[in-house]
C-alpha cells in the first residue's frame, strides 16, 4: 500500500517574503473616504483621512469646487454682494431664472445677475414674516410659503395669507327652507366661510342651515340678487327674511343662496382668530403625492398630516387630516417610495418609525390608507429628507439611512447607507439642524460647515452585517450652508450671515474646461470678504504594513510615483507617514499645463502634456508602516489624481 508523505508546507502556504528582493505597491481604483476603522485597517481603494475631494466622471479624485458669494453684475464695481437679512431660512426657485430667498423676517426676489430686492406692499414697505427655517412649494407659477406660524402665497410682486382667498365650499345644496338637502363638499380649513344653497317654495321666510353656532352671514343672493332685508339666530344657524323668496323658476332649481361662517375658536394669545386657520399655518413641511399637498409640522398636533383637495393647496377639507401613530412622536419628513409616500417620525421604542401611504379608489374618491410598519429607526432631522435617484434617505442619530422597501411590514425596511463616515457624523454638533439636496449624483447633507457626501454612482460598499449596500463617502469642510437649493445642475446655499452663495459649476472656458478660479472659496475664517480662500485637498492612503508588520521594509528613491490630472494649474505635496514619525514632506511641484490663455507667471511652466508622473525620489528606510498624503492647498489650482505607486524592499525582522 502506497502511502504519500505530506510535508507541512503542503497545508499552510507561507508568503514569499525574500530579503532585499524588489516589490511595488499600486493604490488605484480610488472609492471614497472609510472614517469607520483605524487607517490599518481600511480598504486600499479608500481613505481614512481625505478632505474636499469628489470624484469625476470616471470615479477618480478630483478636488471641488469652490463657491462664492453671488454679486449684482449689474453694479459697475461688482461689489455688492447678494447679503440679506440673516439669517437664510431657505431658497426657492420662482420660474423664468427668478428664485425666491427668506432672510430674517422678510422676503426676497432675485436672480443670478442682480441682488435681492424685498418684497413689500403697495406702500413700498417690506412684508414681515416669522424668522425661522421655512418650506416652499411651486403651484400654477406661485410660491406657497410655511414658515411654521404662517401659510403664505407669492404671485411675485404681492405677498398674502392663503386664507385671504381659499375657496368657499358649498357644504349643502338644493336644500328645503327646512334644511332638508344633500351633503357636498366638506368645509374648508383655511376660512370659516361655507356656502348652502335652498330651493324656495315662496311661502317660507325662516331657513335652517346646516351649522348651529354661526358666528356670520356674509351674503346672501335669492335669483342671483343680492338680498339685505334679513336677520339670524347665530346659535339656531337660521336666517329669516323679511319677505319669503319666490319659487325659482325653473322648478327644483336652487335660487337662494346663503354665505355664513363657523368659527372654531383658538386658543387665547393667538394671531388667528380661527383655529383651524391656525393648524394649517403652523405646519413646517409639505410633500406632493397624487396631485395633493400633504402637511405636517404643526408642534401642537406632531402625529397629524393635513391633505388639501385635488390641485387646490388653498383648500384643506375639514375631515382630510390623518392621525399617524402616536401623538408623543413627530412626524419628521416624507419621502417618494415608487408609487407610495413614505411617512418618517422620530425614534421610538414603542412607536412606528415609518408609515407607507398609498391612494387607491374609493367609492366617491381617491382614498390614502396607512399602512404601519415596525418600532425603530427614526429621523433626526427635518431637513435631511431626499431622495437619491431611487433611493429615500434621511438623517437619523446613528447616521443617513434609506426607506428601501414598499412595504413596511417587510423586514430591512430601513437600511444604513453611511456607516463609512458615521464615525465623524454622528458627532457633529446640532445634527437635528443638518440640511441636505440632492445634487450631480450626490446627496449632499451638510451641517456646521461641514458636508458629507454620498455618491449614487458608488454603490460598492456592502455592509455584512445588514447585507445591504451602501455608498462611498466624501467630506468637504468651509462649506457654510444653512440652507440648499439645486435647479437645473447648479447649486445655491445661503449661510446663516445673510449670504447667497452659488458653487462655482459655471466657471468654464468657451470649450468646457474649467477656469482656475472656480477653484477657490470666498473667505469665511474670520468673516473677510473681500479676500479667497484656497481649498485645501489631500488623500491620505491606509496605514500599510506590506503583509507583515513585523518586518522592516526600505521605500527605494527609484520606481515610485504619483499619476496626477492635468489641469492649466496644479500642483502637489506629497508626504509619507511611518510608524516612527507623524509625516514629512518628500516632494512639492508645479504640475499645470502651459496656457497662453492663462499664464499665472508664480506657478509656470512649459509641460503640454496632458498627464503628468511625479516621480517621488525619495528613500525612506527601516519602517513597519507606511502612508502617503497628497495634498494641494493652493489657491485657484485644480487637482486630482489617478494612481500612487511604490517600490520597496524587505529587511530583517523587527525584535
């Protein structure tokens, strides 16, 4: 019998390490940044220390855009800024290249070209409204405003009260002198006023209407004449006429019409007289769903959203209001889920997070049931709902998660999407203030000048313990946003001294490559305007140990380098980190490309290529773990990158 001799080198295969033999190690294929591990620990692919960076069209590094603060070109000086009453509660696009702007107390009209105007009355004196974050929605070329106190509508020169023209419902028609008739529309919110209509049988003088406890009677016509020879009994709801009515002449046709109001009294120190009114006006939030607007926000009544009529945000039916979970948690943001609207309120322990309403037909109308899901994870901020591509995203306390699901009762139905920079985010300060948009694949949430950025065309993170994916990271710090806005590609913030700002994605050359400056920011350490700030960028790659951290490795001068973008003007630092020190610089170059349309004489050169190598030639000896850092924190320079490379060789063991 033929028996084998195995040796121990037959089952455990021990790396080829061969002193002084020649190795490389290439770091591309870049993803984003993972703030979730110690450097030793993080992919090859990805950072754990990377700043102001975004990826391109083809998935590499490239340093942002700056942004500045907008100007009036039409100012001769170009100096006068586009600053407002501060702080910017929010930013709304108006139609025909006008946006709208909330600074402070009062309301702005503007453009790209010239500054901000108020708007005011026919006295020329600015409308004031309440100072706080507000909600805006474009319908039929007006802006409907809430600000949390007030519900206002913007045609672009005046500014009113919805209620001051919310449609009158005809709550009773064809109805007998007695009050005898057919129920039709439900009243209405935004006014006390209601409408009846009777058919007159020409003997009756006393009309029942359909509310007791009126508090008015508007109008009334009897065959479309008005009619003042009456009275009323405000607690019996009945109105006598001096003379009783003709019978209509076209028989069992309603002739008399009665307008009256039913006011629903609020609460004593109110600035609304009904409070109905004042439900509606309190509301923070609004989201559109099946040609309906749908509200929320109100702090007295945080469980309840409010469904104005079909195509009519200026009617809020009486009975069209839905109590979601508990009262004792809130109702944070709404998200479009497919075909459904996802309902998100705070966390909770024993109420649902999150609510799936959908529309299906009814007997006379559209119904919205409200499909409950699970006790969980709920949202933090108000201000972080949006959805990237397919993907509803919010801000909860343990980071940016996605409603993935059509139906709640499923299980996963909301999953982590950040868990790479959680990290950091979870720490920020005031995170409930936090504001995202949804811009260029990216969604954006940003919070004490900080932004973290999530890339929609990087869905290569999979996270094991939840089995779903999530999204490569970046983060950008001077990013001042206290309130976003993104139309049509480019993005608007304004900050919370008064300033509208614009990201520079319209500083291009007549063939579309970029112009230097869009690579700056407007000063905002220290608050001096008048000066640009450089953006600094850097890529710090894992702490490596080459496959053995006991072994002592020597970086070669020869063989190693750094592949860089080409821009007219760029540069780099490059410095590697070891275990044994806290970094130094081994190289800084000039890397732009010769322009004779953009000749900047401090940083010139004579390169034409459109890629550059940087050779390091640098040696670094006797090391156990090494980094490198890239960085370019020159003002009006592009940067970016597509590969790092090394040579190294392997030394004596570490005892």
């Amino acid at each position: 019998m033929f028996m084998a001799v195995m040796q121990m080198s037959d089952y455990w295969q021990f790396p080829s390490v061969s002193e002084g033999a020649i190795r490389s190690k290439r770091y591309e294929h870049f993803r984003g940044v993972d703030f979730s591990v110690d450097a030793s620990a993080v992919s090859d692919s990805r950072s754990p220390d990377a700043l102001n960076l975004i990826a391109d069209s083809g998935g590499f590094p490239e340093k942002r855009l700056g942004w500045r603060v907008l100007k009036d070109e039409t100012d001769v000086e170009n100096i006068r800024q586009f600053i407002i009453e501060k702080p910017v509660n929010g930013l709304f696009y108006f139609g025909d290249g006008k946006f709208v702007a909330h600074g402070g107390s009062k309301l702005y009209l503007w453009d790209k070209q010239q500054a901000p105007q108020p708007v005011c009355d026919e006295n020329g004196v600015p409308y004031q409204i309440k100072n706080a974050k507000s909600c805006a929605f474009l319908f039929e070329n007006r802006l409907y405003l809430l600000t949390g106190e007030e519900y206002l509508v913007f045609d672009g020169e005046r500014l009113k009260p919805v209620y001051e023209e919310a449609f009158v419902p005809t709550t009773m028609i064809a109805a007998t002198p007695a009050g005898v008739g057919e129920r039709y529309q439900y009243a209405n919110m935004l006014t006390p006023k209601r409408k009846n209509t009777f058919v007159a049988d020409g003997t009756t003088a006393l009309y029942q209407l359909d509310s007791k406890n009126i508090t008015s009677v508007e109008e009334i016509k009897v065959n479309g004449e008005l009619c003042s020879a009456f009275t009323f009994d405000a607690a019996a709801g009945t109105v006598s006429f001096e003379t009783a009515p003709a019978v209509p002449a076209v028989l069992g046709i309603p002739n008399v019409e009665i307008v009256f109001s039913v006011s629903v009294e609020a609460a004593s120190g109110s600035r609304y007289a009904n409070k109905n009114i004042e439900d509606i006006s309190r509301c923070t939030m609004a989201a559109y769903y099946f040609n309906r607007f749908f509200f929320a926000g109100n702090s007295e009544h945080p469980n309840i959203d409010y469904a104005c009529e079909l195509y009519d945000p200026a009617y809020f039916p009486t009975t069209a209001y839905t109590a979601i979970g508990s009262d004792k948690t809130a109702i944070m943001g709404y998200l479009k889920l497919g075909d459904a609207m996802a309902i998100v309120k705070e966390e909770s322990t024993v109420d649902a997070a999150v609510y799936l309403r959908t529309a299906q037909m009814g007997t006379d109308d559209i119904e919205f049931p409200v499909a409950q899901g699970t006790a969980g994870i709920g949202a933090l901020a108000e201000g972080s709902f949006a959805n990237l591509m397919d993907d509803a995203l919010f801000l909860g306390r343990n980071g940016v998660y996605a409603v993935a699901t059509q139906s709640v009762n499923l299980q996963k139905t909301v999953q982590p999407r950040s868990s790479l920079v959680n990290a950091m985010l979870v720490k920020e300060a005031g995170l409930e203030n936090a504001k995202a948009v949804v811009w260029n694949g990216y969604y954006m949430l940003c919070v004490n000048g900080h932004c973290y950025l999530a890339d929609s065309r990087q869905k290569t993170a999979f996270n094991n313990v939840t089995g779903t994916y999530e999204y490569e990271w970046f983060f950008w710090d001077n990013f001042p946003a206290a309130c976003l806005l993104e139309h049509c590609g480019e993005l608007f913030f304004g900050t919370a001294d008064g300033e509208i700002c614009m990201l520079n994605s319209d500083m291009k050359t007549e063939v579309g490559n970029w112009q230097m400056q869009a690579f700056a920011d407007d000063y905002k350490i220290g608050g001096d305007k008048a000066k640009k700030a450089a953006i600094n960028a850097y890529w710090t790659t894992p702490r490596d140990d080459d496959g053995s951290f006991m072994t002592y490795k020597t970086m070669l001068r020869a063989g190693g380098g750094l592949y860089l973008k080409a821009y007219t003007r760029s540069g780099v630092k490059i410095y590697v980190i070891t275990d044994s020190d806290f970094g130094s610089k081994i190289k800084e170059t000039k890397a732009g490309i010769f322009d004779f349309n953009d000749i900047d004489f401090e940083h010139f050169t004579f390169n034409t290529l459109p890629q550059n190598v940087i050779p390091f030639n640098h040696r670094k000896r006797k090391y156990k773990t090494i980094q490198f850092r890239i960085q370019n924190d020159e003002l009006n320079q592009g940067f970016g990158f597509y590969a790092i490379e090394r040579k190294f060789v392997t030394g004596s063991l570490v005892k």
